[in-house]
C-alpha cells in the first residue's frame, strides 16, 4: 500500500488495517523462526505500512483536535 490509498481510509478501516498488518507481521516473524519464509523482505514491507497506518491515524488525530 502507498500513503495515498491509506489516506483515503477512514479512521474504522485504518484500525482494522492496523490490526491485519499486526497480525501479518506475527505470522511472518513465525515463519522466519521455523525457517519457512520464502521472502524475507515481506517483513519491511509489512513494518513500513504499519508505520504509514499509525502516521496517517496520528495526522486525522491532530486534525480532529485541531478542529474542536
């Protein structure tokens, strides 16, 4: 996912989102573990959407706040 499609999620969906990539990012790191991982840079992928998620929910915090 790239940040203008995670823009375009409102605050329900970009939780739900969250969740998955968590819940991802558990089952890659498992599978890295037990030596059944076929691409490891899976992994980073999964971390920098997380990270794009949790920005974009911070952003609409700030701007919530911001408007009342």
């Amino acid at each position: 996912m790239n940040a203008k499609e995670i823009r375009e999620l409102n605050l329900s969906e970009l939780n739900k989102k969250l969740e998955d990539l968590k819940d991802e990012l558990y089952k890659l790191r498992f599978q890295l573990a037990i030596n059944q991982l076929e691409n490891p840079m899976r992994i980073v992928a999964v971390k920098k959407d997380i990270a794009r998620v949790k920005t974009v929910i911070r952003e609409t915090e700030i701007k919530d706040s911001a408007n009342a």
